[in-house]
C-alpha cells in the first residue's frame, strides 16, 4: 500500500511539473503592467513562483500575480485592463483553452 500511494505521488508530481506556465498575449493598445509601460505587440508570459515575467524582445518586466481556475474554459486569450488615473493597467489574462485565469495583484 505505502508503494502504491509512492508511485502515485511521483505521478502526481510529474503533471505539476510537465504543466505549461508559458503564456502568448497580444496587447493592441499601450498598458501597464507593475512600473512598467507596455507598448502594442505579442508578449510571452512566464509564471514562476508566484511571478509573471512578461517580455519581448528587449522588454522584459516583472510582476506579482495569482494562477485561479475559473469554472468553464475560455474560449480565447483576453486580457482585462484597469483604467486608473487615465492608464490602462494589466488586471488579468484569462488563457484562451483553458479554465487558467492570470491576476495580478499589485
């Protein structure tokens, strides 16, 4: 029994492990994300921890965020802003073929 529950713990595991924590996004207009000023384009977003790194080409910032799972799968990859102080600010990603919802929480 204490083999049996080993080996499904390790398999388990290896799901976490192999689960994709790289994200494309495309923003059309300019946004914030943390301090910094995103302009238009396709970005990669990488999870790590508890951290989206968001970069293309040269850019590359940093900032807190929370992985959720919502209750039905997103059709497409949407990003939904804040607008504070007249600037677009990064809120969450909602992964399009999934049930993963990126927030931000700075």
């Amino acid at each position: 029994m204490t083999k049996r529950l080993l080996f499904v713990f390790a398999v388990a595991g290896l799901a976490l492990a192999s689960a994709k924590s790289s994200y494309s996004i495309d923003l059309f207009q300019p946004a914030l994300l943390g301090s910094t000023q995103l302009a238009p384009g396709h970005y990669t977003v990488d999870i790590l921890d508890q951290k989206a790194i968001v970069h293309s080409g040269k850019v590359k910032c940093e900032a807190p965020v929370k992985v959720e799972s919502a209750d039905t799968k997103y059709n497409t990859t949407t990003v939904r802003y804040d607008n504070a102080d007249g600037k677009m600010r990064i809120q969450e990603i909602h992964v399009g073929g999934s049930k993963t919802k990126l927030v931000f929480t700075e």
